[in-house]
C-alpha cells in the first residue's frame, strides 16, 4: 500500500476502539501529495456490526484547494459523515473511545 490517507486508514483502522498496541490514529487522515504532487486526500473508517473495517470513506482533490481551513471544515464533515455510516450499518458509536468528539 502506498501512503495516502485512504492506505493509512485501511492499515490502522481494523476495529474500533482502536486495540491495545495497535498503530495510533487520529481519523479524519490527511495526506498531499502521496501518490500525485498535486492531489489530496481525507479518508476516516466506516466499521460495521462487529466493529471491524469495513472501507473508507475519503475526500480528495487538488492540493491547491485543500487548505489548512478547508481541511479542518471538510473533515468534521467527513468525520460526522463516517460515523452516521457506521452507525446505520450497525457498527460502533464514536463516543465508545472518547477522541472523536467532533464527531458527535
């Protein structure tokens, strides 16, 4: 896997909570420029009734127009986006772990 935010996710997001010794990770993931110089990425998990991965929802777009603002608004967006997911296909709350408060 290369190192975008959508291959992060998929590595270290295999359940949730997050398992004791797993890599840590602060959902939504940001990347620029990991597989093209000129586009970005935001990926957060979607698990499913068991708590395991099920994918990654993602949002990516030229570097130029992903800001540091623009990222941070459209992350909570994601993130709220991701979780309302999980939930509807049965998996965790986000709250389980208490890092994702934005996401409430």
């Amino acid at each position: 896997m290369d190192k975008s935010a959508i291959a992060e996710v998929l590595r270290k997001c295999q359940a949730w909570p997050p398992r004791p010794g797993s890599e840590p990770i602060d959902p939504p993931v940001f990347t620029a420029g990991a597989t093209d110089p000129h586009v970005g990425a935001l990926a957060m998990p979607v698990f499913g009734a068991d708590s395991k991965l099920i994918g990654v929802l993602a949002l990516s777009g030229p570097v130029a127009r992903l800001t540091p603002e623009r990222v941070k608004s459209m992350g909570a967006i994601l993130s709220k986006a991701a979780w309302k997911l999980t939930r509807a296909l049965g998996g965790p709350d986000e709250r389980t772990d208490g890092r994702l408060d934005a996401a409430e």
